[in-house]
C-alpha cells in the first residue's frame, strides 16, 4: 500500500544507525523516567526461520502452502520488488510460473500472462542551474527541482505566493502567470498541502517552496511515471516546476511570514534539464483467467487482485533489530509516521528491551537494507496464488469466470491498476466486482493495525479483518459479505473502522481497488491493517501470522464462489463516479 502522502520515508531513528555504528552493539541512551510508563502490548514470540524450504502446494487453502509461497515471493533474491527492477521482473516471473502450472488461462499481451505497462522515470539533471541576485544556488544543496518537463528562463519575477495552508493570505488568480511562486511552508504542514501550490499558481513557471528542507533528498531522486496518454492529466508538460529551497536560501529572501502574497522579491534564472528514459527492466502485471462452467455468464468476471511491487532496497543498511523494537514503540505506524521522534519515556522503553531481545538473542545482530514486503504486498500477492489454486480446482468450476490481476506500481501511485483499468484485456463492462487484498498476513493485538477517525489506535485480534468499501458502491454487495462470513462460519471479526467518510488516512483511495471503483465497478479491500513494519525492511516473511492469513484466504475465495454463482450482478445502488475525477473518501 502506498503512502498517503505519496513519499517513501525510511525510518531514521537512533537505534537504526548505519552498519558498523559502535552503537549497534551496546544501545547507549539517557535514562528519563519522568514520564509515565510506555504501555506496550507484548511482542508474540517469533518462532519462525529466516529460510524456509519450499513444500509442495496443495489444491486446499492452508498456513503450510502459504509460507512456502512467501518465504519464495519475499526472499531477499527479489530485492524488495520495485517496479521496472530486476526484482520484480522475477517476481512477476515466480506469480506467471504457479498459474500456468495451474492451468489458468493467459490474459495478458499477445497471449502471455503480461501486461508491460509504458513505465518510464524522469531524471533531473545535477547540472541545472538556479541564479537570483546574482548568486548561482549549488544543486542539491541549496534547492533541488522536480518537473515532468525541461524549464528554461531568464530573469523570470519571483513573487512570494503566501503560506501554505493560510487561506487568509492567497494569491489572486492569475498572479503567478510566467513568474516563480515562493510559498512558506509552516512547521508541522503535511506533505501533502505542498502540491497544493501548484493549483494556487496558476500558469507559473516555478513554484519554490521554503521550509521544508527535509525532502530535498526525496526531490532528487528519479521519479517514474506511466507514459500513456489516457492517464496523463490535461497540460501536464505545461504544469509548473517544483523547486525546494534549502532554509538557509529562505533566510535570503527575508523573513516571509511577515511578507504579504504578491510581493516582488527580485529576479531568478532557471534551467532545469529533465530527461525521460524506460525503465531498465519491464514493469508487468500478471493477468490470468479461470474460465466460468456456465455457458451464459463465462463472460462476466469476478476479479480478484493484489500488487506483486514493493519498495526495493536502499544502500543504507540498519540493524534490524533495533529498528524493529524501536517502530513498535515510537511509530506503531511504521512509515506512516516516519517524522515521529521519542519520547524520553518511549525511549526509556526502546533500551530496556533491546537489552532483554540482546541477552536473549546474543550475536544475532544483521544488517538489513531490503524491504522485502512480506506482508505488504506478498500477502496479498500469495494469497490470490493460493485462491487461484483452490478454485481451479472445484468442479464444477463457479459459473462466472475469474479475473486475477496482479498489479504492479501500486507503491508508485496505483500506476498498474490505473493502467489495467485503462486498458483492461477483457471488457471493462463485464467486470462485475473486484475483491483487493492488500497486507492481510497480520493484525493481531501486537499491531495498531489503523485510528478510529477520531485517531483512537485499533488493534487486532486472531479473526481480525478490516473491510473498506464494501457498501460504497453497491449496498448488495456489502451484504452478501457479511451474509458468507456468518452463514459459512468464518466468523471474522469485520472492521469497518477505516472505512468511514472523511477519514484522514483515506484508505479508500490508496489501494488498486479504486481504480476499479472509479469506473463504478463495485469493490471490497481486504486487509489485516497495518504495524509498525510497514514500509520498512523488518516486513519479513518470519513474522506474519500464515493461521490468521489462511483464515482470511478461505472467507474471500468463498465470497468470490458466492459471487461468481449469483444469479445476477451485484446491484449498483451507490453515487456513480467519475473515472477522471479525484478520490475523496
């Protein structure tokens, strides 16, 4: 699952030092005990290996075939998945490799299990300029600059545009037309208030944003896009650069809180070279087909999908240890609080029990640099392998047929599913609902698994499962599901809590669901929820719950039965979107 705020922040924290850091071996830290006790829910032990040896499948559902499947899927050899990476090219090989051996059916191009999306990566060159008042500004130390095409001007206006999130002070309309737009950026603002800036100033050469230093690493790196036309935005080799200043050039421009929007702050000289190139590997999804066993509705399809991309590696290795204890303490939200800092408490709470894992667990230390995505998304993507198997196998077969789509870039911003969707390779029309599954090999009460909206932690249990938009777009849907979790004695314990209007994680639109619900397709994640692994490389294959995951496998192949046997579509009886309009959840 992506991030909300569409960066990919490791966790820095100062147990999780670079390799060969003195501290890795004794975690030295000052003592505070001032605050209250950290309540912590008590790690479940962890039993599993770091290698497992592959067993033989079976047609069933079970914990013993799902393991064997995921050791093999999240193995360091795939090196975190990313799309357009040699990773993922294998595991994408691995997924088309079990459905042919089970017989499904090629839908992808020209008679392969592939889809190759047009994945492409914009590259900023390190030798772009920036000048202003005569001072030439050193890339990547004084700003850094993104844009989806080359910008070159001279002597352009730079105006200052107001502070992000004050809607007391905002540009007038038009203002920024053919100039630079400065913005502050206020302490504290979220990520993503910053793209905001672009739709303020309208026709601007450049935005430059002031205040927000931390991500200039983040703007420097390459950024991949889909290259297709139909999922382009309107104007979008038209649309402004993005520039982060670094604060000690905001310091040069004044002191801007005190600075009213439209005011000119001089001149600037701007040559940013982009260039486009493909990425050096393939980007795939994995389509496959169960043909339905009646002759009148074999034509309509129940899909079934989850992502096979995950976030790849970094060259920065940390111990993953003390990574790991110190996210469940501090950030039980992994990435999605990525800026978190401790508390002297939680810290306090940090060393004790890395000192007891230390003495438990002697000369265990390892350096860890892959995010492996065990759970997010080799869950999911084992997962569907594991249903696939099971529903080849019924006879009869369910009278619709099966859809399985394997989506890749989901990380990158749903990029294969946006594609699949766009280009489907069975007509869209015939799909008549999607089930999505994505991070389903956890949630028990160890994990803060979500927030209520009003930002109460939720935890898990061992039936856990969260539901999001199962009613959104057809009601009959929705319950139909809960109708199958009672009646066929699954007895999960459904979470809805994500689910709710207006709930700031926005859940609803961060997953390859969505794209099939734009097109009014209706739809139902699946997930366990999230921990304190996630986007982070201690999400291994050694600590999902393969029981619970099984549990949660057998009650969505069920519902797919279910579905794929009515005697109807499932009635849309929701508000109608727009295919080409934003999600709000």
């Amino acid at each position: 699952m992506p991030l909300h705020r569409r960066l990919t922040v490791a966790a820095a924290a100062a147990l999780a030092l670079p390799v060969g850091t003195a501290a890795l071996a004794t975690p030295v830290f000052a003592q505070q005990a001032q605050e209250p006790a950290v309540q912590i829910v008590p790690q479940p032990a962890t039993t599993l290996p770091l290698k497992h040896t592959p067993q033989p499948t079976t047609a069933a559902i079970t914990p013993a075939d799902l393991m064997t499947r995921l050791y093999i899927f999240a193995d360091d050899s795939m090196q975190g998945r990313e799309a357009g990476t040699i990773g993922n090219v294998k595991g994408t090989d691995y997924i088309a490799s079990q459905v042919k051996a089970m017989g499904l059916v090629p839908a992808g191009d020209n008679g392969t299990y592939f889809q190759t999306i047009p994945l492409k990566v914009r590259t900023v060159s390190p030798s772009s300029t920036l000048t202003s008042g005569g001072m030439s500004l050193a890339f990547g130390t004084d700003w850094v600059g993104s844009s989806t095409h080359s910008i070159n001007v001279t002597d352009a206006p730079v105006i200052f545009g107001g502070s992000l999130g004050d809607t007391a002070s905002t540009l007038a309309d038009s203002a920024g037309k053919g100039k630079i737009v400065v913005f502050y950026v206020p302490p504290g603002t979220s990520p993503r208030a910053t793209r905001g800036a672009q739709r303020i100033a309208h026709g601007a050469v450049a935005v430059a944003l002031v205040g927000i230093e931390q991500y200039m690493p983040f703007f420097t790196r390459p950024q991949t896009f889909v290259d297709d036309p139909s999922v382009m935005p309107p104007n979008a080799n038209q649309s402004p650069a993005t520039i982060i200043l670094s604060n000690a050039m905001g310091q040069h421009l004044g002191d801007l809180t005190k600075v009213a929007p439209g005011t000119q702050l001089g001149t600037a000289s701007l040559d940013l070279q982009v260039s486009v190139t493909p990425t050096p590997y393939p980007a795939r999804n994995v389509v496959a087909i169960l043909p339905g066993s009646d002759p009148k509705l074999k034509g309509e399809y129940v899909a079934i999908g989850a992502h096979n991309d995950h976030i790849g590696f970094n060259n920065r290795p940390v111990d993953h240890d003390s990574l790991r204890i110190f996210n469940h303490i501090v950030r039980p939200g992994g990435a999605e609080q990525g800026g978190k800092q401790a508390t002297p408490a939680e810290q306090a709470e940090v060393n004790q029990q890395l000192a007891v894992w230390r003495t438990q667990h002697p000369n265990s230390q390892r350096a860890d640099s892959i995010s492996n995505g065990a759970d997010d998304d080799g869950s999911g993507s084992v997962s569907v392998l594991e249903i696939a198997q099971k529903l080849a196998s019924l006879k009869p077969a369910p009278k619709r047929s099966i859809l399985f789509v394997w989506h890749v870039g989901e990380e990158k911003g749903l990029l294969g599913s946006e594609y699949f969707t766009e280009h489907p390779t069975v007509t869209r029309d015939s799909i008549v609902a999607q089930l999505n599954m994505d991070m389903v090999g956890r949630g028990d009460a160890w994990d803060v698994t979500g927030e209520t909206k009003e930002g109460a932690p939720l935890h898990g249990n061992p039936n856990y499962l969260q539901l999001v938009g199962s009613r959104r777009l057809s009601t009959e849907l929705g319950n139909l599901i809960e109708k199958v979790n009672k009646d066929d004695h699954h007895d999960l314990a459904l979470d809805y809590s994500m689910d709710a209007n207006g709930h700031p994680m926005n859940i609803y639109c961060r997953s390859d669901h969505y794209e099939y619900a734009r097109w009014n397709i209706p739809v139902t994640f699946f997930t366990t929820g999230g921990h304190s692994d996630y986007h982070q490389v201690t999400d291994e294959p050694e600590y999902i719950d393969y029981q619970h995951m099984a549990k949660v496998d057998n009650f969505v192949e069920d519902v797919a039965v279910h579905v794929a046997n009515m005697d109807h579509r499932p009635i849309v009886d929701g508000a109608k979107m727009d295919p080409h309009g934003s999600c709000k959840q």
